[in-house]
C-alpha cells in the first residue's frame, strides 16, 4: 500500500507542483552515503519508517544514525543479522514491524537475509560502485582504476541471493580521467550522482516504472579485498598500467615496493606528460631503471620508457613524507615550544582526546588512525582546529603526514612560525622613492616562480618618457631562458597543483590576485606613470583599474566553463549520448604591446589563467616593469611556480621563439599588423599552434549633423587625445559632416588650446609623454608627410621643447581619401579630420568601410533609426554610438579583416583559450 496514493496538481502563476507516489522505506546501510540518501528520500515526500545500522563505534554513532536519530526516525544497531548462517529471529521480527514496502540499501556491509530482502511488497534495491557485472564483490572502484578502464559508473540493482548478480534497475557511467584516484572519482560522480541515483530508482519503483533487466554474464568479474601482501609493484610493465595499480589501491590497502630494505608505500600517483625534470637517482627494487627524486615527487619509469610521479611516501612506521623531501626526510629537528605553542598544544590535544574517545590519554606516541580514527575524523580534525586556533588552514594531507600527536604538533608549529612555506621569494629590486611613496620594482626574469638574471646575463635600460632618464637596467632574455619558461609552465600544466586544481580554488587564487593588485595599484599606476609615460591619474583609473576588474570577471568564469549536450542519431537499437567537455590547451604564449602594459597584460592573461592553462608572457621592451611587479604579487597571492613565467626581451629573439615553440599550444598577440602576420606563419610552420591576434586599425569615427555637438566634440577629444592617443582603438579618422564641420573644428581648437602637457605624475596633466623616442620621431614624420601631401594642419605638429619625448596635441583638417593621412594609422595625439556633404550617408559609410582595419568605429547622431543603420553597415570589432572608448570587461573586444582575429574580455576571451573535446557514450 502507498503512503501517499493521491496524486494533484497545483497552480501557481507559472508554476506547478506535482505530487507524486511515494513510499515506506526501509533505510539499511551506513556512511556518509546512506545518511545522504535517506535525506534526499524524506525530502522527496518518502517516509523512512525505520533506520538499520551499524552500532556506535568507541562512542561515536554511523552518519546515517546521527541524521534518523535527529529526525526521530526509528533507528536499529544490529551488530549481525544472522548466527551461523541463520537469521537471527528477534531481529528480523524488529524489522517486520516497521511495515517497510522497499528495502534501500545505499551502502552495506553486513550480510542481510533473504527473508529480510525478500519480505517488503517491492523488494529491495543495492547500489553497486561499478558498471555491472564487472567488478562485482568489494572493492569495486578500486578494481575499476587498476583494470585502466576508462568508463567507471554505478548500478541500481534488485537484491537477489548471489553476490551482486541481480537485474539491473538504473545504471551511469562516467569517464575515468587519467589521474583519476578512487577519492575523485568518487567524490565528482559515484557520490553525488549515485545518491542522486538512488531517489530515483525509488521514485521509479513508486511510480511502477522499474525495469528489472537481467544481468549478462558476458564481461562479469569478481575481485576481492586485495590484501597488503598482494599489493606489491610489479615494475616490469608499461607506466600506465604501474600508475593504475598505485592509484586503485591508494589509500587502503596501499601500492608497496621496497626501497633501501624497508617496504615502502607509494601515494599520489600521476602519469608524466612532458619532459622527465632533472632529479636524484633512487634505486627500488625490481626496476630496470632508478627513480628520481625530483622536486614534484619521485619519477618511476615503466618499460615502455614512459613515466609517473608518486607524490607521497609511507615507511614501515607509519610516518609519511613528500616523495620530493625523501633525501632530506631525516634532517628536521624537533622545535622547542615556546609558552603559547604549548598552549595552542593543549588545545590540539583536547580536540584529539574529543575525536579518539577510546583512547584513555593521548600521549606523545599516540597515532591518530592506529587509534581508530578513519577519513571523516580527518576532516573533523581539520575543521576543528580552524575553529579553535584562530583560522589555522590545514589541508587533509597535513594529518595523513604527521600521524603521531608529536609529529602533528611540530607541523602545526612550523606552520605558525612560517617554517613550512616554500622557499621565500627573493627579489632584487629597484628602489625609487617618487610620487610620495617608496616605490619597489623587479627587474630580472621571472621563472618557475624566482626572479634571476637572463642565461646570458645581458641586460637593457627602461627609459623614463618623462625626462629620457635610465629607470632601471632589465634582463634581456635569450632563447634559451624562453625554453626554461616553457618548460617550467609545461611541467606546472601537467604535473604540478595547477593542472589538478578545482576550477573554484583557482578563481579563489585569481581574486586573491586581483585584491593584491587593488591593494597596490598606487605604486603599479606610478611604475606605470615613469616606464610608459602613462598620466598617473588614468593610469590609476583604466591601466590598473581595468585589470583588477579583468581579473576579478575571470576569476568568477573559473567555475561556470562548461560543455553541452547534444542529442544525435541513436545506433539503434542502443542508445547514445554525445557532450563536450571544455578544457584548457596547456602552455600559452601572449606577447603585449606598449601602450597599455598593465591592461593588456591582465586583458589577454586572465582569460588564459581562468580556462586552467599556463603561460608564457613576453612584455613590450620599452615598458617592462609592470610585468615584472605583476610577477611579484603572483607569488604572493598564492598562484603556484611555474603557472606563469614573465620574460623580457626582444621581440625579434623571445618573441620570435615563442611563435616556434613545439610546446606552446596558444600564441595571443597584440601589436602591429605586419608583426601579427610574421607571427601566424611561424605559429602554423612550428606546431600549427593556435593564434588570436589584435593589430592595427584605422577607426572611422562618423559625426552628423544632428548629433549633440557638445558632447560630439567632448567624446571626438577623448577619440583621439585618450591615453596620447596610444590606444588600439583611437578614431584614426573622424567624418565631420559639412554644415557642422567648421563649427566643430573650432570648438576643438577651443579644448585642444586647454590641454595641459607636463609631468605625468602631477595630478592636473591631460597629456604626458609618447611611450619612447622612436614613436615620437615617427609622429613628427607622420605630421611632416601630411603637409606634403596637402592635408592643413591648424594645431600642433612639434615636439615640446621640454626634456622628454612629449608631442603637442595635433589636429589635421582638409584630408582626403587618397593621403596617407587618411589610411595609416598614427598611433599618437593626432586628429585627422574630413568633411562629408550633408545627408551622404552611403557615400561617408563606403568611405569609412574604405580600409584593411576594422578594429572599431563610432557614430554621433540623435536619430537612433539612423545609428542602427550605419552600425550595421560599419565593417569594424566594435560600434560606439553616442560614445567612445566605453569598453567593459564583460563585452567582447577584437577586429575585423586586417585587425585581427580572435576576442580579448567577456565570455568570447575564454573560448580563445579553451578547446571542445566531444565524447560520445554507447549504452
């Protein structure tokens, strides 16, 4: 009979409420599992009508116990169902009165008897870790990862009297990554999904919609509880089947070999993508070949030459180190405590006596799991410990590596002091003190997280704009130091934290970032300020500003990159499913340009960081030190070595060999149209490497007669004059409509005479210094060729007879089509102006569209039917209308024809840096 038999439907507005069948339930299991599945089922509408456990263990009730017992659902701790094979009467009785309709056992491991199993009107229903029947028996996600399958799942099955042999009601599957261990297979989808699972076949059973299909016999497999003297590696096989073997039987019962006469247990397996890093050989029994120690772990070869890295190591006693540490495991010297360590010490050892209650005192000797503690307490301990030792962070690996109370609290002490943490961070800087602060710069190359001098040695100066002056010498990168950048970004991508990190820890790491950058955006926007000329008060705002924003937008991407499903043609008569998966390419090269150092530095690389990827970043020569700074604060935030390598230099020699590097799988460029062709070719003659490219434009800025004048001419200023006119998307040439044309030139004649020109660091400057001597000296040539070529120039077009490279705002009217003027970018404070007849709007749009670039373009009209035509019809990345340089993180930034291809900022950035991988399931 149904609890609930009635079935109705509510309506509320838009939505419905759907009562369905629902069910007595007899919950019969333990664990973290079973405690979930009987909550999902009661918030189902079920009626858990009696709970059968295990008894409580040194004092401490089953998950499933604690939750029924809260609830005040009938719970039963029954040490054995049966006696000798026989059903223990008074219990079965106990079982019988509770009127249960379905049995559900999410995870049992007491043996229940076919009267119980058969007694409930439905049955009752197991849930199985694999994909039946392989794998029946216990330990079934072990067998799964040491078979190397490469599907693992779960099934829902009838309980009948064999061993995991009866029909099947619900099956998943999963692929198995490969680095997959039994915890992350599962906790990403045996867990959650399996109790998901669960309700349903419940629900299915309730609804009389179960299937009972029988299992085949083709494919079963049995495995038992391996022991620990059956565990030993077996070296003489490929690295892959070595790794499977390591990670199905990590943690219990442990993978062992025997290094140095003592058996040793091998922990954190991975397979070795790229190059084998340099280490110490360590002889191990029965291989053909030493390991290494290495500074990720210690490296194992298998017989077909290939490799793995084992994390962590247990001896003999219990004590486990880092594999990385195995030389050095012996040196650590106990601390003496001070008065207040050995308070904290009293305090961690009450939290040990509150988890170890079967433990009368704990002592100096006392060995948390030998104790009886198991993988909950773990994280019990952990999260205790931050609640009562003022946020002390520990991870899970901290307890599993000082298992003894005392080598517990002297990890805990090295930590307070600040002992355990990586090597420091040694930073050469250059110190000025400007802009009323003390300011702190790098200036080596950063590499696998340390700053040091180039391979060669060679270093470059850093110009002040402002003045011509030295800042700072910086090292000029050879090759050789780019292969070690690569290299180091590989090794980081494949087998360091970062490749195996969660998506939300690593947007946890890049807001960090991006906090640490706010936290110094007064010296970032003042290096900015002497290194690129930049006025201090819009570096402030925009170079710095905008790429804390940047990072803070793609930190919050890191957990929402995602693949579809997609419904296809099914193989009749099975069925398929076809998804994507997103995933990261591996190392990225982006090579950024001068003008904005900082912005186009977060622009390119915290979409590259978000997707999971490392990288490779070359900055401009002429403005390096706000790279290098960035570099800095990485360490500090936390982002681990060799995730991102910063590399001064030339563009002809580093740049050169990133584009024809086998190894970089992504090359993102900003910077000059010829450059960007050169570079797509040695991308595609190297490696075939993908590319995005952001390069020169020539953006057509259309002002109508109708539009309102006042702010036409204020937005045209900030067209052309923002940031020296050193923008990418600066209105190379502006249309002014002919009834408005002498009106407009005056009132911008008007503005361009207030423009104060001076020291970009005083706060009342508009226009600092050009980026370096060799763009100026190209705007002077560029204002000398408009002259010959009859273009009239009414402003400016000199160099300011100060110290430093400044260039007076400059304004050219009278341009025609076929001028240089008209068709070659200036990349400087120069406006270019041409009148259009009135009322011509297809002849103005044919010759805005008249040109290889297509970066942006800009409309000023107040007839909005008239806005929405031209912006269809502008050939050009970006459409501003009734504004200018409004550029958001959010909103996709790139170009047309010759400006490039590819998108920097918003969802569009992340797919630059992603690839689609379809996978498709028969079943």
């Amino acid at each position: 009979m149904l609890w609930t038999a009635n079935q109705f439907i509510r309506k509320f507005s838009t939505a419905t409420v759907y009562y369905q069948n629902k069910l007595k339930l007899a919950l019969i299991g333990q664990s973290l599992f079973g405690q979930e599945v009987y909550s999902q089922l009661r918030k189902e509408g079920h009626k858990v009508v009696g709970v059968f456990t295990v008894p409580d263990k040194d004092g401490k009730a089953d998950p499933l116990a604690v939750a029924a017992e809260k609830d005040g659902t009938p719970v039963f701790k029954f040490p054995r169902w049966r006696v000798k094979g026989k059903p223990i009467p008074d219990i079965v009785n106990a079982y019988k009165s509770i009127g249960a309709e379905l049995n559900v056992l999410p995870f049992c491991s007491q043996f229940i008897p076919m009267n119980v199993i058969d007694h409930p009107k439905h049955g009752s229903i197991i849930y199985h870790p694999s994909i039946l029947p392989a794998h029946r028996g216990a330990s079934a996600i072990n067998w799964t990862l040491i078979h190397g399958d490469k599907k693992a799942g779960f099934s829902i099955f009838w309980a009948d009297d064999g061993l995991d042999t009866g029909p099947i009601l619900l099956q998943r599957e999963c692929p198995v990554e490969p680095n997959d261990t039994v915890d992350t297979l599962y906790n990403r989808f045996l867990f959650p999904e399996g109790i998901k699972g669960m309700v349903e076949a419940v629900q299915l059973i309730a609804d009389g919609k179960a299937p009972r299909v029988p299992q085949s016999e083709e494919g079963a497999s049995y495995e038992g509880i391996q022991k620990k003297e059956n565990c030993k590696v077996s070296f003489n096989q490929p690295a892959e089947a070595i790794h499977n073997w390591i990670r199905g039987h990590d943690k219990v019962p442990g993978a062992w070999t025997v290094i140095d006469g003592q058996v040793v247990t091998l922990y954190g397996s991975s397979l070795l993508g790229g190059s084998v890093p340099t280490g110490q050989p360590l002889d191990i029994e029965g291989t053909s070949k030493p390991g290494l120690v290495t500074s990720n772990g210690l490296v194992l070869f298998g017989t077909d030459g290939k490799a793995l890295v084992v994390r962590n190591l247990q001896f003999e006693d219990g004590k486990m180190i880092s594999a990385a540490k195995y030389f050095s495991a012996g040196e650590s010297v106990s601390v003496e405590l001070t008065e207040e360590e050995k308070t904290t010490a009293q305090q961690i050892r009450a939290i040990w006596k509150g988890i170890l209650s079967n433990v009368p005192e704990v002592e100096e000797s006392t060995d948390f799991f030998k104790s009886g503690a198991a993988s909950m307490d773990v994280v019990r301990l952990v999260e205790e410990i931050k609640q009562k030792c003022d946020g002390l962070q520990l991870q899970n690996e901290d307890v599993y590596m000082a298992t003894k109370f005392e080598d517990f609290i002297q990890m805990i002490v090295r930590k307070l002091r600040g002992e355990d943490k990586e090597e420091e961070l040694i930073v050469d800087h250059v110190i000025k003190n400007i802009n009323n602060m003390t300011v702190k710069m790098p200036h080596q190359c950063f590499i696998n997280g340390r700053f040091e001098d180039a391979e060669n040695g060679k270093t470059y100066d850093t110009v002040n704009p402002t003045d011509g002056s030295v800042i700072c010498k910086v090292s000029y990168a050879s090759v050789g130091d780019v292969d070690r950048a690569v290299a180091a970004a590989k090794d980081a991508f494949e087998t360091g934290p970062w490749g195996k990190m969660n998506a939300r820890d690593r947007g946890r790491l890049l807001y960090k970032l991006a906090d640490l950058m706010e936290e110094h955006q007064e010296e970032l926007a003042t290096i900015e300020a002497i290194d690129s000329g930049a006025v201090y008060t819009l570096a402030l705002k925009t170079h710095v500003g905008m790429s804390v924003q940047t990072f803070r937008y793609f930190a919050g991407w890191c957990d929402k990159i995602q693949g579809t499903t997609i419904p296809i043609n099914q193989a009749r008569p099975n069925h398929n499913l076809t998804f994507t998966k997103k995933e990261p390419l591996g190392v990225c090269a982006i090579v950024i340009p001068w003008n904005y150092p900082l912005m186009m530095l977060a622009w390119k690389s915290a979409a590259c960081l978000a997707a999971g990827n490392t990288l490779v970043l070359k900055p401009a020569q002429v403005t390096p030190l706000t790279a290098l700074k960035f570099a800095e604060l990485t360490v500090k935030a936390g982002i681990p070595k060799g995730v991102i390598n910063i590399i001064p230099g030339s563009g002809g020699l580093v740049g050169q060999r990133m584009s024809d590097h086998p190894d970089i799988r992504k090359l993102g460029f900003t910077g000059s149209t010829p450059i960007g062709k050169h570079i797509m070719k040695s991308c595609a003659l190297s490696n075939l490497k993908k590319v995005s490219l952001e390069l020169g434009g020539k953006s057509p800025l259309i002002i109508f007669q109708d539009c309102d004048l006042d702010k036409a001419v204020r937005m045209g200023m900030g067209s052309v004059f923002f940031n020296k006119g050193e923008n990418c998307i600066a209105a190379g040439r502006l249309f002014v409509e002919e009834s408005i044309h002498d009106e407009f030139l005056r009132r911008v004649l008007e503005e361009v005479k207030k423009m104060k020109i001076g020291d970009p660091l005083d706060r009342s400057t508009d226009h600092g210094p050009q980026n370096h001597r060799a763009h100026m000296e190209k705007l002077l040539e560029y204002c000398e060729i408009g002259k010959k070529e009859g273009a009239t120039l009414v402003y400016g077009g000199q160099q300011v007879q100060r110290p430093g490279y400044f260039m007076e705002p400059t304004v050219f009217t009278d341009v025609e089509d076929h001028m240089y003027l008209a068709k070659e970018e200036s990349f400087g404070p120069i406006m270019v102006i041409s009148k259009f007849k009135d009322g011509d709007v297809d002849g103005v749009l044919q010759r805005a569209n008249d040109t290889e670039f297509g970066l942006a373009s800009g409309v000023f009209t107040r007839d909005i039917s008239k806005a929405m035509y031209v912006s269809e019809r502008l050939e050009a990345g970006t459409v501003f209308i009734n504004t200018y340089n409004k550029t958001d993180v959010a909103s996709p930034f790139g170009g047309f024809k010759q400006s490039g291809f590819g998108k920097d900022l918003g969802e569009e950035a992340l797919h630059e840096y992603l690839r689609t991988k379809a996978v498709t399931v028969e079943y």
